[in-house]
C-alpha cells in the first residue's frame, strides 16, 4: 500500500515538473507539456520495464540456458511466496544485477554475466535474494517508473541546452524564453536525482534485510555486496545516471561532484547494517 502511495505520488510530482517547464514556454508549451505527460505516466507504468531492459540490451535466457538462476530462483521464489519472474541477462564484465517490472507477477531479474562469473553460490543467492526483495516489497514499479521519467526530464533540460547553444531560447512572444531554458537546464535534472535519492536508499536497507530473511542468513548476501563494490569501481558499466538506483550496487565510480548524487548508501553502512540487524 505504501509503494502504491509513493508511486502514485512519484507519478504526480513529475507530472507537475513537466507541466511547470512546459509553462515556462507559454500556452502552447503548457498544452504539450499536458499531453506529454499523459502519454509518460502511461507509458511509465505499462513499459517502464521493457525501456531498462532495453536499455542496457539484457537478452532473455531459458532455463536450459541459466540452470543455475533458476534452481535459485525457483528456492527463493518457494521460500517467499513469490511467483518465478523473467530471467534476463546483461552481456558486460562488470557485476551488477537489477530487478524491474510493475508487479510481482510481472517482474524481471537481469543479472550482468560479470556477477555470474565473480560471484559463489551463497553470494549470487544473497543478490538473488536482494532483487526478489525489491518485487516483494513492491519497490520495483517505483523504481521502474522513476528511472523512465528521470530519464525523460534529463532528456528535455538537454534539448534546452542545445536551443540556448543555438539561439532557439530566444524570446519569441512567450513567457520563458531564455530563463526558461535556463531553469530546464539547471533544475530538471537536480529535482531528478533527488527524486531518485528519496526512493533508493532507504529501501536499499530494507531490501538487503528481507533478502537475508529470504537466504536465512545475511553473510553470502554481504560479501557478495563487498565484491560487488570492489569490481564495480574497477570495471564501471555504461549506465545513465537515470537508472543507477535500480542496480544493487552504484553501477559506475560516482566520482567528483556527481557522488553528490549517489542513489545508494554507503556500502560499509549497508554492510554492518545488514550484519548487525537480528533476522
């Protein structure tokens, strides 16, 4: 109930960032921004999945083709209730994983061939377990949806920043004109991020806690996310800023001032959390 909440408020806010930015265009940006955001909210919900999974190219596999994801899967799924969700996976050295779709019956698990190849049987359970918990808890149409929005804003303030490059801002009888443009540049992709930050990292915490009453316990799971860290720093995906709180770990170094914008907590923080917390 909760998530359906956020989401619902979540859908709301950009709403209302959009169709402020299309304000700052006159009349006519209003009404294209009131349509735009239409056809995004629902788009966002129905689609939002396929969009990420696109995005980083993740291929569908069978189970003839990852037996050992789904005999995983298949015990976590059993131990919480769960139904079996789509098994995807993303050809990059780099380990990480994500889980995304907007229910529990229409959930996807997409799992980097990096982790596969890095990670032991009780630490690919521990993430497993981690990405189901995002689906059990419901985080994941949230999370899907605000990756695609996300992704919309920071599109639209680069538009912005091209017509001010090249004199498109100017004021043609609007009301916005060139601080129009400015505000889209400067504010969209900051509201964003924050937006992000508010859903990622506390239910990073949560989700690394159910994940370990799935397991049973919480130590496969924590050196997994210790290795995770590790090899991610070194061998950094190419991940939009947009999508980066759907991975288990921070997906690229977040260096300089974008670690002003890290979508998770801290990785030692989630680590004694996650071992000191009684399962």
């Amino acid at each position: 109930m909760i998530n359906n909440i956020k989401t619902v408020m979540l859908l709301g806010l950009m709403t209302g960032i959009i169709i402020f930015l299309g304000s700052l265009w006159g009349e006519q940006g209003l009404t294209i921004a009131l349509v735009f955001s239409v056809l995004l909210n629902f788009g966002s919900y129905f689609f939002s999945d396929k969009i990420a999974l696109r995005m980083y190219r993740a291929k569908p596999v069978t189970r003839e083709q990852a037996p050992r994801l789904y005999a995983m899967l298949d015990f976590l799924c059993a131990r919480s209730s769960l139904p079996i969700p789509k098994v995807y996976l993303i050809d990059t050295d780099s380990p990480n994983a994500f889980a995304t779709g907007r229910n529990p019956e229409h959930a996807s698990v997409a799992v980097t061939e990096g982790a596969l190849r890095l990670l032991d049987e009780n630490e690919l359970q521990g993430v497993l377990a981690h990405e189901l918990s995002h689906v059990k808890n419901r985080d994941i149409l949230t999370s899907s949806i605000a990756a695609t929005i996300a992704g919309v804003i920071m599109w639209l303030a680069n538009m912005a920043r091209f017509a001010m490059i090249f004199g498109g801002s100017r004021d043609r009888g609007g009301r916005g004109g060139g601080l129009g443009s400015l505000v889209t540049v400067i504010v969209a992709p900051i509201a964003a991020m924050l937006i992000q930050l508010w859903i990622s990292r506390t239910r990073e915490y949560e989700a690394d806690h159910t994940g370990a009453e799935m397991v049973g316990n919480p130590y496969g799971l924590a050196a997994a996310l210790q290795k995770l860290e590790s090899y991610s720093k070194r061998l950094p995906m190419e991940a939009s800023p947009s999508t980066a709180h759907m991975f288990i770990v921070q997906p690229f170094s977040g260096g300089g001032l974008t670690s002003l914008f890290n979508t998770h907590p801290p990785m030692q923080k989630r680590i004694e959390r996650l071992l000191g917390r009684t399962l």
